[in-house]
C-alpha cells in the first residue's frame, strides 16, 4: 500500500486514502502517523484487503512533514 491522498492532518496525526500498487484497491480514508517508522515499516507492510499482497521490493517511502526530532 501506498500514500495516495492526505485528506486531513492535525500535527502528526493525519486521515488519508492508501493505494494499492499491484491492484489499484483505494482504502476508504484511515489514520495514519506522520513520523519515519510510520512511512518506512508500517505502510509496506500494509496488507490489500483486495489481493492479500504487500508493498514491492522497490517502495519509495515519503517523507514526513517534519523531521522526527521536532517535537510538536
């Protein structure tokens, strides 16, 4: 699963649609936490509820919006 849209964040907190990269499945929109562990081992290991698959090898995390030192 993927990042596809952000609809909503309060600080690190934040609402978004995910995306599947081998289907294309959209999730209705769920919560997520913008630090570095969130983006680079929660996401890829989110399983599609489509097609039981996972991220690829070659996932590009995004980065968060603030660095994780920031307290906020």
């Amino acid at each position: 699963m993927r990042i596809l849209k952000i609809t909503s964040q309060n600080r690190r907190d934040f609402h978004a649609i995910y995306e599947c990269e081998h289907c294309g499945y959209t999730t209705p929109e769920r919560s997520g936490y913008d630090d570095s562990y969130f983006h680079n081992v929660v996401i890829p290991k989110m399983v599609c509820p489509e097609c039981g698959k996972t991220a690829s090898s070659d996932y590009q995390p995004q980065a968060p919006k603030y660095p994780d030192s920031q307290v906020l």
